[in-house]
C-alpha cells in the first residue's frame, strides 16, 4: 500500500471510529499460549474476530477466515520461540490453515480457532514439562531422537546415561507417563507421519527406515496410534505440492 493509500485508510479508521484492541493485550494473549497457560489462555482469549478488529473483507466469511489464518500464523511463531520444533509447528499450522480454507460457516471457523488455540496451548505445556525432565531423561530422549532408524534397546539407553537398565525404566516412566518402548513407538509414528505427508516413499520403506521388525507390525502400530493405515494416512494428508517444492 502506498503512503498517501495508507493515509487515506488511516483517516476513515478515525472517522468511522474503526480501531483496534490495544496491541499489549494481543501480546499478553499470544504469551500465555507459548507458557501453554491453558487457565489463562481461557481467561484472555476473545472469540474470532471478536471487537476491536481490523476489516479484512467486506465478505463475513472471508473477513473470519483471514483473522483465523492470522492468528494461527502468530501463534505458530511464538510457539517456535518457546522452543517447539519449528517442523511440528509449522506442520500444525499447515492442518488448522487447511482447515479454515474448507470451512464455509461462522461457526465452523469459530470452532477451528478455539480448537487451534487450545491444540498449541496443550502442545507447548507438555513441551516446558518434558524441558525440566532429570538429565538422564532428557539424554535418554535425545538418544532416542537421533537412532530411530535403529533398533533401540534399554540396554543402549543405560550406556548413555549411564544408570541401570532398571533404573532408567522407572525413571522413565516415572517421568513421562510411558514405558521406553511406549515412548520409541510414539517417535517413529511421529517420523511416519511426517514421511507419509511429505514424501513419496512407500509405507514398506517407511518401516524399514524407521527400524520396524515388519511391514505389518508397522502397519498394526501406526493404525493403533492414528486410527488409520499408512495407507489410508496418505490419502487423506499427502502433501503434493510440499513434496514438489522441496524436491
């Protein structure tokens, strides 16, 4: 927009009284959700382009969804700058994003806000608890991360840390909730999905890269963790375009 565009805009804010909620507030908002303070979040969040709000389209429904897109965009960013992987962020933001170009009511879009909002809230709270894990764990983790595509064992995890076999399982455990095998299956479907949504390799070399005993038990595992085959995952979220423009 050129300058002299920029003012003529600025005067009919002025005149027909159109301004926007103080820019603090927005911060105030945006930083609860990167500390993934649900109670909060709930206190301060303001439904989708809900008082004091820039015009975005004279269409209702187009005005919503680029609120929404906005929203989730910044969101995104300053989850990335509470330390969430920026892949997953951006991956989220790409789903509630698609989401948004295909919904075609107000309440279809107000629920899609709430349910990105809260979605990255929850996200970043179980992020900052894994970030104040003992080290041992949070080594074990790490370990975990970089040999997906090998078999890991809790033998390899105890070498690392160097504790016990045993006492890194209940330690483990006692810290995430999961068991070390629970929690090295989790990671793979992760990578699975990622590979299924942004590559083209098949589901037969997916498994084998990502170290399953067979195409079958990964094929049992990924439908157990998503409801879905890798398959059927494909189809529903391949990402062509992604795919092209990284190639």
């Amino acid at each position: 927009m050129k300058e002299h565009e920029l003012g003529v805009q600025q005067y009919i804010n002025r005149e027909y009284s159109i301004v926007h909620d103080p820019i603090e507030k927005e911060f105030e908002f945006y930083d609860y959700v990167k500390k993934g303070d649900i109670e909060n979040v709930r206190r301060t969040m303001t439904p989708l382009a809900y008082g004091n709000v820039g015009k975005l389209s004279v269409d209702r429904i187009r005005h919503l969804r680029y609120h929404l897109i906005v929203t989730i965009a910044l969101i995104t960013r300053y989850c990335i700058e509470g330390g969430m992987e920026s892949e997953k962020a951006y991956t989220l933001s790409d789903l509630y994003i698609n989401m948004a170009d295909k919904a075609v009511t107000e309440k279809q879009l107000r629920d899609i806000h709430r349910e990105a909002i809260f979605d990255f809230t929850g996200k970043m709270k179980a992020h900052l608890k894994e970030r104040i894990y003992s080290k041992p764990v949070a080594m074990a983790m790490d370990y975990i991360y970089d040999h997906l595509h090998e078999r890991i064992t809790t033998e390899d995890l105890a070498e690392h840390t160097g504790l016990s076999v045993s006492y890194i399982s209940r330690l483990f455990h006692k810290i995430t909730g999961v068991t070390v095998s629970e929690y090295i299956m989790q990671k793979r479907v992760e990578a699975a999905e990622n590979m299924l949504r942004f590559t083209d390799y098949s589901a037969s070399h997916i498994a084998n890269v990502l170290a399953f005993s067979s195409h079958s038990h990964f094929i049992s595992i990924f439908k157990k963790h998503t409801g879905m085959t890798p398959n059927r995952y494909r189809e529903k979220y391949y990402r062509r375009s992604e795919v092209i423009a990284r190639s």
